[in-house]
C-alpha cells in the first residue's frame, strides 16, 4: 500500500500544482490547488511516523484556509462578476478586511510560519526527508507560493493605478470601506 499510496500522492501533487499555476480562472487556480495539496496530505498519511500525524493535522489546517481562500476569492467574484486574474485587479484598497483575510489564507496555504499550515506542512516535509518525494515537497511549496502571489493580485493595485481594470458596483455596506 505504500508504494501505490506515495506513486498516486506524487501524481496528484504534481499534476495539481502544475494545472494550478497555470490557471487565469480564479475558482480554476484554488480547486486545482486542492487537488495538489490532497496529495500533499496522502504522501504524509501513508508515510508513517511524524509525516502520518501531520497529514492527518494538515487536513484540519487545509480546510480552515482553504475555506477562508474560497470565501475571500467569491467575495471578489461576487463583486466584480470576474473570473479571469487578468481583468481583476485593486480590489484591496475597496476591500481590506477580505483582502486581509484573503492574505492570512495564502501565507497558511504556502507554509509560512506563524501561519497554521507551517507546522503540518513542516512535519510532512521532516517525515519525508531522504526519499523520493522530498525534492518534490519543496519544489511544490514553491510553486504553491507563486500560485498564491499570483491570485493575491487580485486585490493588490493595479499596474496602471486604477481599482481594476474596468468599473464596479457599489459594495454591500458590510464590505465597504469606512472612511
């Protein structure tokens, strides 16, 4: 069970990170993103030893920030109606609490400390040390956190200065920016 548990956890790793960073559809980039990470969690549940118990803690970690990441990303969706990275721009500055909270998702996602998942990420990747799939576990972490720098355009400014790319609506008065 090992052997096709690590073969089938390297697969779905790869493919999902490459499919991920690839993607311009913002739902597209996080659902592929999953798929990549359901790997990382398989690689450590079949491991054994320290690399078991943070894949099982990780799934925990993965569906706090993953759901924090989809809530935020709809959020935009919702109010600009786009789904492509490329016409989706500044939200930020209309949005700071889900662009904070859209931030504090993909530092957990990518495994930056103090962020919750730093330490399963962590201990998966220590478990893993000396075999096949450890290369694979960091280079993955990169490519998650060019993934995430990314889609965090989306609320960052855009190039040209302006909110985004082409005007919208009003925000629910929940969402607004007080000033």
């Amino acid at each position: 069970f090992y052997t096709f548990g690590m073969v089938v956890g390297i697969v779905t790793l790869a493919s999902g990170i490459l499919f991920a960073t690839s993607q311009r559809d913002i739902k597209m980039l996080l659902a592929f993103s999953t798929t990549a990470h359901t790997g990382y969690i398989l690689i450590g549940v079949v491991a054994g030893g320290i690399a078991h118990t943070a894949g099982l803690l990780y799934i925990a970690h993965h569906a706090l920030f993953k759901s924090l990441l989809f809530l935020t990303v709809g959020a935009a969706v919702s109010h600009t109606g786009e789904r492509n990275l490329n016409r989706i721009g500044g939200l930020g500055s209309r949005m700071p609490v889900v662009a904070a909270a859209f931030f504090a998702g993909a530092l957990s996602i990518s495994g930056i400390p103090p962020f919750n998942g730093y330490a399963s990420k962590a201990f998966i990747t220590l478990g893993m040390k000396g075999t096949d799939a450890y290369p694979l576990l960091w280079i993955t972490s990169f490519l998650t956190i060019a993934s995430f720098i990314k889609l965090g355009r989306i609320f960052l400014p855009s190039p040209d200065g302006s909110i985004a790319a082409h005007g919208y609506g009003p925000l629910p008065g929940f969402l607004e920016k007080s000033v």
